[in-house]
C-alpha cells in the first residue's frame, strides 16, 4: 500500500485529498464528517464581514457540468468563530479556513480566525490582470495572522505573471482555480435562466474545467517555489493523480462532493492508492511535479503515429470505428488499423473502455 501523507508548510496530512471551501464544508458538522469518511484535510467555507445572501435556485447539475450562483458563506462570522471552527477542528486534521474578499473585509475578519486557522485561504474571484487588489489582500491577512496564507486564484491566461507577483509578494502558497464564468444555462421548458442571480447567469464547475485547472496548475508551478493545491473538477483518484503530476501538492474536492456527499473523500483516496500501488509507485510525492519532469522526453511532432492495439483487452465494442472520421479503423476478428489512412489524431485512444489501444505521446 503507498503512502499517502503529504507535508505542506509543517502541516501533516494523511492524504492530499482536502474538502474545499464551498457547499461541501458549509459548517464544522458537516467537516467532520468528511475527515470521518476519509478527508485529508478541512477547507472551510469562505466567511466574510457579513454572511452571504444567496439567490436562489443557486445549484444545478447540467449536462455540461456544474452550475452555481453561490457566494460565501450564509452564516454569520460570529457562529464560525463561536460554533463551527470549533467542532471542524474536533476531527483532528490540519484546517485552511477560508476568507475573503477585499483587504478592509480581510482585515476585520482575520483577526477573528487566528485562534483556529493552520493556515488561511484567501478567495478574491478576481478575473482581472492588475495583481494590486489581490497583493493587498494577502498583506491584510499577513499583518493579522501568523500562519501560512493561500492565495485563491481564478483561470487567468497569464497565470504565471500573477502566480510570481504573488510569490514575490510574500504569498506562502497558491490554490488553483476558482469556478469560470461567468455562464448561463436556460430552461428549456419555461425558457428562464436555472439560476436565480439578478442576471441568470452562474459560475461553471466540475469536470468541464479540469482541463483548464491543470493548466493553470502546470504554468503556475513552472515559475513558483511555493506550494499549490489544485481545485476544480477532481471526481476520482486519477484526477488527483494528473493533478499532482501537473504540479498540485494537494487538491480540493467541491462539486463532486456536492453530488455525491462526505463519503466520495474516502472514496478518492482509495482510488488514489489503488493507481499508486498499480503503477509501482510508492509514495504519492512521486508523482508531484512528474509532468515537468517529462517535459524533457517530449518533442513536437507533425506526422501521424498509428496507435498500437492489444488485442486481448479488445473488446470489439466499435467504438473507436464509430468516431474515425478518417475510416482508417475496421473491427473484424481483430481491431485493425490502416497505416496509410491513420491521421495519429489519438481520438480512438481516448475513448476505449479497456484501454486496449496505446499511442506515443513523447
């Protein structure tokens, strides 16, 4: 069994899979419970100087991922500091409690956490190019408290000029990304957003931004000392996996936790060790940072390189042949590929349930 224990700036983690700072870690009952059924660590939900009022509806589960208008927390600060901080840190794992949002909130609220927090997360939803609101945050933060202070990031193309700014500003860590949006989806039926905001429009989360979390992750890590934890679509243990190896020394479970309740924490880490165990690694900080370490193997190329097919995992299900827009893919007695016509595009790889196709990705 591979070990799963991470450090993060002297804090000790059984596993790098953490709640995140939303629905799923709405109050100290419901954070136990997650470290109960196998979280490695608490993110609280983000407080402010006054609670949140939701529109709602403020949550839905669309076809093309996670929709949500929601905001900090609806509690009151006073009931975190008086009530919740303190039956989350019964459960006995290091706790990022999450705060935000401008520096003359930060500077009110900070104060407040100090006698619970191991370490904050700061959550700015800031989309903009100008490093200076969220610089100023940080420091607000760092003057009131004496613990590490994770700056909260939204999907930025520039992510490693902000990542630098912030690290150069004195941030002790980075946690990657916020939900993307603004996004709208409608209802069909009526023909009104599903979303209560003033403008119908939500923030995207779950699996359709992984992609673009990792990204952030991989640029981000490229430039930075400082530790990242990843957030942003992880649904099982590969995610954390390709997280890690992108980069993420930790990750955040929001939407799928949502879904699916406490229990998917413990879940994920089981799938974690199982992907560990049966690629022969034996510590999960193997994998951190293994993509850049791979970068070096990697060269561009243009010409088509056919995938190779093991024909006893094939199931002749048809499925790559369904989806070769360039017919270059026949299911007879065996899967067979046309050399000559195979664009090397990869689809048909990516799409086997039995991994029974390989393609050269150097």
């Amino acid at each position: 069994m591979s070990k799963l224990r991470v450090n993060i700036l002297g804090m000790e983690f059984n596993n790098p899979i953490f709640t995140a700072a939303g629905p799923g870690a709405k109050d100290g009952d419901l954070c136990f419970e997650a470290v109960k059924l196998g979280a490695g660590g608490i993110v609280t939900k983000t407080i402010s100087v006054d609670p949140a009022d939701v529109p709602r509806p403020c949550m839905a589960r669309t076809n093309s991922g996670f929709l949500n208008t929601e905001l900090w927390s609806e509690l009151p600060k006073e009931q975190w500091i008086e009530k919740e901080y303190k039956r989350a840190k019964e459960a006995g794992v290091p706790m990022i409690i999450s705060m935000g949002y401008t520096a003359e909130q930060i500077r009110k609220v900070a104060p407040l956490v100090k006698p619970y927090a191991d370490a904050v997360e700061l959550s700015t939803h800031y989309v903009g190019t100008d490093v200076a609101p969220i610089v100023e945050a940080m420091r607000a933060a760092k003057e009131a408290l004496d613990c590490p202070v994770f700056m909260k990031m939204s999907p930025h193309t520039d992510i490693q000029k902000i990542a630098k700014a912030l690290e150069d500003a004195g941030a002790d860590g980075l946690v990657m990304i916020n939900s993307f949006g603004p996004c709208m989806a409608i209802d069909t039926e009526t023909g009104y957003p599903i979303m209560g905001s003033k403008t119908g429009y939500g923030w995207l989360s779950g699996a359709p931004i992984r992609p673009l979390a990792v990204r952030n992750i991989y640029d981000a890590s490229q430039v930075v000392k400082i530790p990242i934890i990843g957030v942003g679509g992880v649904t099982c243990g590969k995610d954390v996996a390709e997280m890690l190896m992108a980069g993420a020394s930790a990750v955040e479970v929001c939407t799928e936790a949502i879904l699916k309740g406490p229990g998917v924490y413990g879940k994920i880490a089981k799938e974690l060790n199982e992907f560990l165990d049966n690629h022969g690694y034996k510590d999960v900080n193997e994998i951190i940072g293994l993509a850049h370490k791979k970068a070096s193997d990697r060269t561009f190329r243009t010409e088509a390189i056919p995938p190779i097919v093991d024909q006893a995992l094939c199931i002749k299900c048809g499925q790559c042949k369904a989806s070769c827009v360039y017919d270059a893919i026949k299911v007879c007695d065996e899967l067979m590929i046309d050399n000559d016509k195979c664009f090397g595009c990869g689809l048909c790889v990516t799409k086997c349930p039995k991994h029974a196709l390989t393609i050269q990705y150097k």
